[in-house]
C-alpha cells in the first residue's frame, strides 16, 4: 500500500516490487535505500523491514515504545514531515507505504522523497582528492545554523547525512532524520555541542587538526547570541572523541546531562 502527494507517482510501484523480490529471494539487505524510476517518476525510496513482532505490533496498532518514542521508520516518517513544514533544509516528503498480508501486522515501512539529483554525501566528498575540508565544514556549519533555526535538532549529524551540491557547498541538505527532535530543546546549547562534537568524531577528525576545528567552531558560535559557552564546551570537548548512544542524546536534550562510561 502506498500513498503519494501524485497520483502520477504510482509508477514507481512496480520497480519497488521488483526490488523487495530480490530481496526476499535473499539477494538484497533487508533495508535498501536507493533511486526509483518510473513512466514519469524519479524519487528516492527507503524501505526498512520490522525484525521483531512487537516492532511490527507498534506499527501496526500506533504504539509507542515503552521507553517512549515510536520506533525508528515511524519516528523518521514524522520527523520528515515536520522538518519540511517548518522550512528545514531536508528533502521533500512525497509519501509512504507499507506491505502487510490480511489481517497480519506490518512487515515493512517506505518512506518515499526527492531524489536530490547533482548531490553526493559527505562522505563520498571527503574522499574526493580535491576536496577541502574548510569549506565543507563551513557549509556544514551553516546547515546546523539553519536547522537550529528551523527548530530541528540533528541528532545523527555526521557527514554522510550531509547532502552537497559539488558546486554550491553553501546549499546543504540534511537526510535519515529518525534521530531527531523538532522543537527548541530544552538544554539547546548542550546539543548544539553535542552535533558538533559528533560531527568531528565520524570521518572529520581525519582530515582536521583538532585545534583548528576548535578554532572554527569557536568562531561559528558567534552566531548564537545567548548561547551557553559553558554547557555547550562541557559537552563539547567529551563528546568529540567518544561514541554516545541514541538514548543518552535524547537525554542530553532533556535533562542537560550526559552519562559518560568510565
């Protein structure tokens, strides 16, 4: 089943049908994310399999976690939503779907947007011989400015969710928005050293020297008036060379916190 913002769309529904064959036919992975081309449709389509039944009950009957939260698909298909409308520099929405027998819960989930032709990750970018990371991260740098501003918080801010134009790295986008949280968060400055903490640790800190990028981020701050510097570094400087989990971002958004192991 799916639905779409363009009866002319309905198109695609067959290359995705060819594709989950494949993958039943234990050829493909269980999520697959890629391009999708009809008659006249050109989008992007993810599709992420529900492992567990009470995942798939969740879904299925509109459940949250008991942790609280939906799961991840549902959460990114809100999020998605939400970051559109509120003006966020994110691919648009065109529509989902789910597959499901009879009376049997969902099985799988499709989130389906623009395809961003003419764009490459981050981390395809960074591995271009010719590129420079200063103004990469500059770029990025804006993008979090504009998301902070759109009131949508990143919390999976690494390169290869960065979306780039070659040729205008000032136009940014932001993709895989399940590890969000849309609102003004509660301690924004934390997770603002947060993003750009986690930004550094995946695949940054490679092609930077630390002091520099310090020195990048210091002058980036500038743009934040009432920012707080303290709550911000003492994040900051923790989080730039340790993996922190989902739960313990969401937390930090919160509570102002940040449980550390060791």
């Amino acid at each position: 089943m799916l639905h779409l913002d363009d009866e002319d769309a309905v198109d695609i529904f067959e290359p995705i049908s060819t594709l989950l064959a494949q993958r039943d036919q234990g050829t493909l992975r269980r999520s697959i994310s890629g391009c999708m081309s009809g008659v006249h449709s050109r989008l992007f389509v993810k599709t992420v399999e529900l492992e567990s039944l009470p995942s798939r009950l969740r879904v299925t009957l509109g459940w949250q976690r008991r942790i609280g939260g939906y799961d991840w698909p549902i959460a990114e298909l809100m999020n998605s939503a939400d970051a559109w409308r509120q003006g966020a520099p994110v691919p648009r929405l065109r529509g989902f779907g789910y597959r499901r027998q009879g009376l049997f819960p969902v099985r799988e989930l499709f989130l389906i947007s623009d395809m961003l032709d003419g764009y490459v990750d981050g981390k395809f970018w960074l591995a271009q011989p010719q590129m420079q990371i200063e103004p990469f991260l500059l770029g990025a740098f804006a993008l979090i400015r504009e998301l902070h501003e759109r009131q949508v918080c990143h919390l999976d801010l690494w390169a290869g969710n960065i979306m780039l134009d070659p040729q205008h790295l000032d136009a940014m986008k932001v993709v895989d928005l399940e590890n969000c949280y849309i609102g003004r968060p509660p301690y924004w400055s934390e997770a603002l050293g947060f993003q750009f903490a986690f930004l550094f640790l995946r695949l940054v800190q490679d092609h930077i020297d630390e002091s520099r990028y310090d020195h990048l981020v210091d002058a980036a701050l500038d743009a934040y008036p009432g920012i707080d510097r303290v709550g911000f570094e003492r994040v900051y400087s923790a989080c730039k060379h340790q993996q922190i989990s989902r739960k313990k971002r969401r937390d930090l958004l919160l509570m102002g916190h940040l449980q550390l192991r060791g």
